[in-house]
C-alpha cells in the first residue's frame, strides 16, 4: 500500500469501499498494529507507531474482523465479557454495559447461555459488534460486516452502525457492499491496488458517475 491517507472526526462514519485485494483488510490490520506499516498513524493526539496493539485496545481502538473471531466453545454471555478484559476491575460499569448490550441487541440477550457456535451468521456479526462495545471504543474497526449475511441482516447491521453515532464512537468501515456503506457513512475512500482513487462525502460518492460504474452496479451516459 502506498499514499494511503485518511482522516476520521470524532462520532464520523468512514467507509473505505473497493474491489478484493485492494488492501482494505491490509489498511485495518495495520491500524491495530497487527501488520507493519511505515508512514504517520495518529489516534487522539498519540503517535501508533509508539504502541502496542494491546495499547491501543486500551486508548480505545477497537477491531471486528472480517472473520468475527468468536470463541464458539462459549456462551454468548461468555463472549461478551470477555470485550471488556481491560475493564475486568469496574465490575459494576461491566454489568451496566453488558445490559446496555441487551438492549442493543434484544437476540443475543435471549441467546445469551447459547454457545457463540450455534447462532446464525447475524446473529455472530451482532455478537462481535457486542463485544466490541464491551471495550468502550472510541474507534471501531469494521472489516466487511455485511460478508455472508442476508438482505435483511445487513439492513439491520447497518441501522445498529448509525445508531452508534448516539454513543460518541466514531467508526472505520470497510466494506464491500458500497451501496449500504456510503448510505450510511459520512465520508468515503475508493481504494484500488494499495492507493487511494476516489474520496469524499458519502452523498458526492454515490452520485459520482465513476463510483457508480464501478461499485454500485450503474451505468454511465
């Protein structure tokens, strides 16, 4: 990857849209400090370079994996609690958070002694989000949210996405399906072969004859 340069605003949807082996997963994982990077990453006035992975998950960032890495051997409830390792201490504020999760998401609190392996592909993408929140992100990382779901689900997916806005988290979308993506989000990339091509509000986007042609099944002229 390379000229790759993005800027989030504080409870800001950012979606980063373009074709497999663009460098999507590639720009998360190097975020979180998974893979090396070279070039300038700062979150909240801090350099990333300067740290870990576990210390970023502790500033607050926080990643859903394309492939939601679940323990499925465990509970719902199980899973859940395990997002908030790094707040294992606030026994109290986990409890409330873990409720507020419920509300979130009425089916996994009516799943919550099921083990993770038995849900639906909807219902582990509701149950990665969850414990994402567990961990009180200020970023959320989100790696194709929508893979493998139905219609339906995705809508669903999407509307729990906008309704985050509420709690202050700004959020970093890649994804495939760039129609549901840049109707939700506030600003865009395109990003093709490890670069930048396209960037701007979500609404000029979707409204660009390029974008269109290439990611939301149009036709131009």
């Amino acid at each position: 990857m390379s000229g790759v340069s993005l800027d989030m605003q504080t409870g800001h949807i950012v979606t980063v849209i373009g074709p497999n082996g663009a460098g999507n997963t590639t720009l998360l994982a190097a975020l979180m400090g998974l893979l090396p990077s070279k070039g300038e990453s700062r979150y909240a006035g801090r350099d990333l370079r300067l740290l870990t992975t576990e210390e970023r998950v502790r500033c607050g960032m926080c990643l859903v994996p394309e492939r939601r890495e679940l323990f499925t051997e465990m509970t719902v409830e199980d899973n859940l609690v395990l997002g908030a390792y790094t707040r294992w201490s606030e026994r109290a504020a986990v409890q409330r958070d873990l409720q507020d999760v419920y509300r979130r998401f009425p089916r996994l609190s009516e799943r919550c002694r099921q083990l993770a392996g038995t849900l639906s592909g909807g219902e582990r993408q509701m149950l990665a989000l969850g414990r994402a929140l567990m961990a009180k992100p200020r970023l959320l990382l989100l790696d194709e949210p929508s893979l493998g779901l139905a219609p339906l689900i995705v809508r669903e997916i999407f509307r729990i996405l906008t309704g985050l806005r509420e709690l202050g988290v700004s959020i970093l979308l890649v994804e495939q399906n760039a129609r549901a993506a840049l109707e939700t989000a506030d600003y865009g990339y395109v990003l093709e072969t490890g670069s930048i091509v396209h960037e701007g509000s979500a609404v000029s986007l979707s409204h660009d004859p390029r974008v269109i042609a290439s990611y939301l099944g149009g036709q131009v002229g």
